[in-house]
C-alpha cells in the first residue's frame, strides 16, 4: 500500500479518478462537494450570531472561527471565518435565513450569493460584437492616446497609428483593446475636456474603419467622453473612479446599452498614494465595488453589463497590490466579471527588482498566469502576444471549459 497526496481543483479529473477506483457514476456529485472547502470572512458579527453561526457549521462538520471572547460574549462583536464545503454553507445559509435575529437572515442571503455557482452568459455589445464570460480568460490590449502614459510603448501617435496598433494587438489575439486618452498614473493631471473627446473620437473611428467589430473600451471618468466616444462606436466604458468622479458615466452606459467596468480607487491619481489605510483590505475593497456597482444599477446599468476592477496600484501600497492579486476569487464572488490591470506597474517592478516599466514584463506575465488561474475574466496589458501565449498555456493545464 502506497499513498501519495493529491489536490483536485479539476472536477473533471476528480470524476475520472474516481471512476478509475471503481467508485459509482451515481454518487460523484457527493464527492463532487468535497472537493473543496470554501472560505468566508464576516465582518461585525454580533456575538450571539457568531456563536449560532460557529454551533451550526460543527453541527454540519464544518467550523467557523471567532474571538476567543465570543462564547460567554466577552465582546459584542466578533469577525467570523467560516470553514465548509459549498453544501454544507448552503444548509447553513437554509438555517440561518429561518432566523430573524441579529442579521441573520442577511447573512444567509450573502453566503448564498458567494457561494453561487459560476455562471456563462453572452452579452451583446453595441458594435455587434459579443464578449462570453465564465469559460475563459479575455485579453484587453492597452492602447494609449497619451505622450505621458507611464510605459512608453504603449503611447499612440495620433488616430492612424493607434488604428495601427490595434490592428496588430488584433492579429496578436486581443479579444478587447482598451482606449485612454487621459493619465492615470500616479500624480498624474487632467487633460483638457476637449482634448480627452477629440483625442478618443478620432481614435474609435479610425479603430472601428479597420475593425467594425472588435470590442471597443474607453477609459474615461468624464460623462462627456463616455458620451462621444459611445457614439463614435465604443462598447464598454472603463471607469477608474468607480463612478465617484462623474455619474454621467453611467447614464451614457445605460443609453447605449454599453458594458461599464468600475474600479476600486481612493481620491485621485494626485492624491491617492497617501490614502492606502484600510482595517480589512479585501473586505473594504469588495464592499467599494458593490457600492459602485449599486451606483450603476440606480442609474440605469444592467447588472449583466457590470464589470469590477480591485484597483491594483489605485490608493494600495505594494503589500496590498500583491494581496489582491493572491485574492481574485473574493471579487468574482460578487457576481460580476472581474477584469485585473496589473501590466508593467510599479509593484510588479518591486517585487521583481525591475525599475523601469519597460522592464517589467516578465513579472506581468506571471501575474496573468496566477490571475487566469483564478479565473480572472479579463486581463488588462501591454504586450498582447506574450500574455496570450501565457493564457493558452495556463488556461490548457487548468482546463479552460470547466467552470
């Protein structure tokens, strides 16, 4: 007798490895909720709540973890770190939601939304184009309409050049390219409003004369140009500011029934290096995204035509940029489509000794490995044909079609 150890993050290689040991077809779906143990952080949990939820998971063969305090209520409140397989969270959720007490019934409701299974949807872009989201990772090339972008190979010399570039970000396997005609690096300034429009309509139209129906994103926070360029023939608007700058985003998203991404920032990209504090950052972060996203929503957005961004280099320090790169499966629990830009950016220089941007870009490559691993939907970069070398590969050890 021998014994090895072994993790199945693959069902399907789970199902196979059991039939192999002779064990039923009918009883896979019961392996199939070992396999993993989900994890779940409550924030502010009143200590009889944590107590209850704490007897209900062992109850179940599950755990949850509390303040030492919490059993004789030694504090009022406790965070809480449950521990369980998706079955046994979705009896816990059943319990709880019977339970009209201390929150409860709202904790049942967000443990049934985290742990929802995974969902493929096709949404429908203006231009005629589709984006498939829950199958694999898309790749969105970075085209800059700038002369002060921080990486300088992805600045445009006008409209024909960035038609140009988007042709062979294209050939290279792009499957969206991604617009911006304003900085956002840090201590970065603003752009005239005029120049922003007239530097991004003659870039969409040139773009869209070459290829009618490539996906289209504009990075913008100005309502103006989300506006213009929608016009012009753009799909999807990507707001920095998460719709804290100008809520005319969202309402020009809404008119055109365009895709609207929202990210994670404090401040301003002149102020936001000095508003990196957080007490919880993965719970701080997800709770911003949901509130930009409930923004969108009362404005008029869809929320199949949601996408969140955490914000990497956007007000966190470097500790907390790699934090959220190890935590993308957080983000894609809240229901929407997660899209990561971590290319060539300044925590990616650190950690890999690299000073220049230009330098970077075999760490970015890893963290599109780790990120597409994850599960991550998009991928924000620089250089296309490499990243999509390193999604192929990945996405082909993982299994790409098992969601």
């Amino acid at each position: 007798m021998t014994a090895h150890l072994i993790r199945y993050d693959d069902k399907n290689e789970l199902a196979a490895a059991l039939l192999k040991a002779g064990v039923s077809a009918e009883s896979l779906p019961y392996f199939e909720n070992r396999r993993e143990t989900v994890q779940i952080y409550l924030t502010g949990v009143p200590a009889p709540a944590a107590n209850i939820i704490k007897q209900e998971m062992l109850s179940r063969g599950g755990d949850a973890a509390v303040h030492a305090q919490t059993i004789r209520c030694g504090v009022e409140k406790s965070d809480v770190v449950i521990f369980g397989t998706r079955k046994q969270l979705s009896f816990l959720a059943e319990k709880l939601a019977k339970m009209p007490w201390w929150g409860l019934e709202k904790c049942a409701k967000e443990i049934i939304s985290l742990t929802a299974a995974a969902v493929i949807k096709k949404i429908a872009l203006p231009s005629g184009a589709a984006l498939e989201f829950g199958r694999r990772m898309h790749l969105m090339g970075i085209i800059n309409l700038t002369d002060d972008s921080f990486f300088e190979g992805s600045r445009s010399d006008g409209a024909a050049d960035a038609a140009r570039r988007a042709v062979k970000m294209a050939a290279d396997g792009a499957d969206i390219l991604d617009l911006g005609a304003e900085s956002t690096r840090p201590g970065a300034g603003r752009v005239p409003e005029e120049t922003e429009i007239s530097r991004m309509t003659e870039a969409v139209r040139a773009i869209r004369r070459e290829l009618p129906r490539m996906p289209l994103s504009i990075d913008t926070t100005r309502g103006s140009v989300a506006y213009s360029a929608l016009e012009a023939g753009a799909d999807i608007i990507n707001d920095v500011s998460g719709l804290t700058y100008d809520k005319e985003v969202a309402r020009a998203a809404a008119r055109y029934r365009a895709m609207l991404v929202v990210m994670h920032m404090r401040g301003t990209p002149e102020t936001m290096g000095d508003m990196c504090c957080y007490d919880n950052l993965i719970s701080e972060v997800c709770c911003g995204l949901r509130e930009s996203a409930q923004t969108a929503l009362e404005l008029g957005v869809s929320s199949e035509y949601l996408i969140t961004d955490p914000g990497l280099g956007f007000a966190k320090t470097h500790e907390q940029n790699l934090e959220l790169v190890r935590h993308c499966e957080s983000f894609r629990a809240l229901g929407w489509p997660v899209l990561i830009g971590a290319s060539r950016k300044g925590f990616v220089g650190r950690a890999t000794g690299a000073e220049k941007a230009g330098e970077r870009l075999a760490g970015t490559l890893a963290v599109t490995a780790l990120t597409c691993w994850q599960r991550a939907d998009i991928i924000r970069v620089h250089d296309v044909k490499e990243n999509k070398e390193v999604i192929k590969m990945t996405e082909a050890i993982r299994g790409a079609d098992n969601v």
